[in-house]
C-alpha cells in the first residue's frame, strides 16, 4: 500500500517541494520521496513519557526509514527518540480551532436547545427553540438527531451540576474508573446534587473502532452492578455520528454546560478534548500524564489528578470542584485564557511558517 501510495505521490511531487508525512504509517514513505527531491518533514504527535521494551522495538523499526529525513516535529519533548534528537527536531504542540463547531461560542439559549433535543437534560427549551449552528464552510446546520442514553430514571433538570467525560469507548479513557469514582461521591450538598454524563460517539455507528462496542458494553455491565441510587444520577449517552458537524456541536453545548469536564484518561498523547474543554472556561479535573500535564497548571488552570487509578483522590478533587464554586469559576477562567495564549490555531501556524523558513533558507 505504501508504495502504491508513493508512486502516486512521487508523481505530483517537483524537486523541492515540502511534504509533512504524519505519524508512524506514513515513516515508509520517506526515504522515497526524499529520492524525489522533496524536502520531507516527518511529523509524530503520540509517543511515551516511559521508555520499555515495546517502545524499543517500534522506534529500532521505525528509525531505517527516518534516518535521512532532515526535520522532525513532536508534539512533546519526552517522546523524542535518541534517533531524531539531534537537532532536527522541533516542538509544536497541538491547537484548536475555536471556529469549528466544536469550539466556537454558543450563545445560552442554543445550549439549552439543543441538550434538550438531544435529550441530555430535561426541560422546556427556550421560546423559541435555538437549534441552528454554523459549520465549518458557513451554511447553518440543524441540531436534529438525539442521543442514545442509557439511564435509569429521567434526564438530569437543567440546574442540575454536571459532571461531564467526552470520550471515545476506550479503555484508556477509563470509563470505567470515571464511573465507580463518581459513584464514591456521597457526602456534601453539592455533591449529593450531581450527575455524571459519560459520552462517547455511538457504538453502531463508528465502523473504524471494533473495540467501541466492546468498551461500551462493560461499561454497561459496571453502571448496571451499581446501585439503584447511584445509577440513577450516572447517563450513558451515545452521541450521533451520522453528521460529524452535528455531532461536534452536540459536544460543543454539553461541555459548555457541565459543571465539571473530567478525563481520567490511563495514557494520553496529548489530550485536545483537556484543551477544548479548558476554552469553554471549565473546570477540568484530569490526569497528569502526557500532554496534559503541558497544559494545565494544577489548581490554577485545571486539577491534576497525580495518580489516574486513585478513585478516592478523583472523586475528592471533583468534592472539591463542585463545593467550591468561586475557585472552580476561577480556574475556568484562567484555563480559557491559557488556551488563548498557547493552543490556539494562530500559535500552531507561525511555528509552522518559521519552520519552512529554516528549511527555504
């Protein structure tokens, strides 16, 4: 495939051209296109803070087909190899695009629509509906599909705290561990008010992620094994994916909503979903490891969990969130304004100019 896939490259390729190849799939391309004459920059974002055995063995893979490539980019100092720390690498972490509609503002009454619609909450929504957004190329899209939720009793009222994780169904994200955490919050006003939301995108839907339904369906066996109690203030909510737009927009109102974003993720490469949640100014109670330890400043622009696998110390810091609601608007706050100095679109393109400059010159 790979060859195929350089053959109808090398064609459309001049001598000098910049070609960014990204992440391992694409390292075989390499040395091709450098006997093409391109100028080859090879780009990895994902990687690993401790070095092992498996990781050795991709990396010795990997490095025949890197060791001419002149320019490297990764997203974290830590996941440099010896093979391509030698001055040819730059740092350039991720950003989010805060036009999308993922990110972009959203004014309160179309929130409420659309979580409504979606049956995410419950409630009259306002008068008149705001179901409308805008993609990405400008045409206004329509909220119209509704979510998938696995609940025991009704949909958490609009002035109900939530506790919100936006994930894949992967047992890295540890839905799981969100869950039981959660379930030991039991004592304290705000608390006792909570819910939590897990969403993900819905299982029968996704065709490229055969492990989703799987995921899924333990997470439904450990939320049934709880509780009647519990499991009547846990949702398990399955986004539509039919229309990326919609479905990005979904997330977009639901994180702006939540009293508490959370991502106990086990491993992370980087952790956009910290990022986009932290621009919408909340709270973000997530776990110290890989990129997300670059982006938030524990109790100051987020909560640091040292430990992912503590139940007790995860379900603590989200006591400590929702008891104190002036430190957590306060940690909202200066997230967001984090994200405007060092995640944003603008940030990533002049890295990524000065970069092909070094190279021109």
């Amino acid at each position: 495939m790979l060859l195929e896939n350089s053959r109808e490259i090398s064609a459309r390729v001049r001598q000098g051209d910049v070609v960014l190849l990204h992440d391992p799939q694409t390292a075989g391309l390499a040395p091709l296109l450098e006997r093409a004459g391109a100028h080859v920059i090879w780009r990895c974002h994902i990687g690993t803070d401790e070095w092992n055995e498996q990781v050795e063995r991709g990396w010795n893979f990997l490095t025949p087909y890197l060791e001419r490539v002149p320019r490297f980019i990764f997203s974290r100092k830590a996941y440099v190899p010896e093979a391509c720390d030698h001055g040819k690498t730059t740092i350039i972490q991720p950003s989010i695009d805060a036009f999308s509609p993922k990110n972009y503002d959203l004014d309160p009454a179309t929130v409420r629509t659309i979580l409504v619609h979606t049956g995410l909450v419950e409630g009259p929504p306002p008068d008149p509906p705001q179901h409308t957004y805008l993609r990405e190329d400008g045409i206004p899209g329509r909220v119209e599909r509704r979510a998938d939720i696995v609940r025991l009793g009704r949909a958490p009222a609009w002035d109900t705290p939530l506790v919100v994780q936006v994930s894949r169904w992967d047992p890295l994200k540890d839905p799981i561990g969100v869950l039981r955490g959660f379930a030991r919050l039991c004592d304290g006003p705000a608390a006792r008010k909570a819910h939590l939301v897990l969403a993900g995108p819905n299982v029968t839907a996704v065709a490229d992620d055969p492990e989703g339904g799987e995921v899924f369906a333990s997470v439904l066996a450990a939320w049934r094994a709880l509780p009647h109690a519990t499991r009547d203030r846990i949702h398990l909510a399955s986004l539509p994916t039919d229309d990326v737009a919609e479905n990005a927009v979904i997330v977009n109102a639901l994180q702006r909503h939540a009293t508490v974003v959370v991502q106990k993720s086990l491993r992370e490469g980087f952790g956009l979903t910290v990022t986009e949640a932290m621009w919408k100014a909340r709270p973000v109670v997530a776990s110290a490891i890989g990129g997300i330890r670059d982006q938030i400043e524990d109790r100051k622009s987020g909560y640091l969990l040292a430990d992912p696998t503590d139940l007790d110390a995860f379900s603590d810091t989200i006591r400590e969130v929702l008891e104190n609601p002036e430190d957590a608007a306060r940690v909202g706050h200066d997230a967001r304004a984090r994200v405007r100095e060092q995640f944003l679109g603008v940030r990533h393109l002049l890295q990524y100019a000065e970069l092909l400059a070094a190279i021109d010159a």
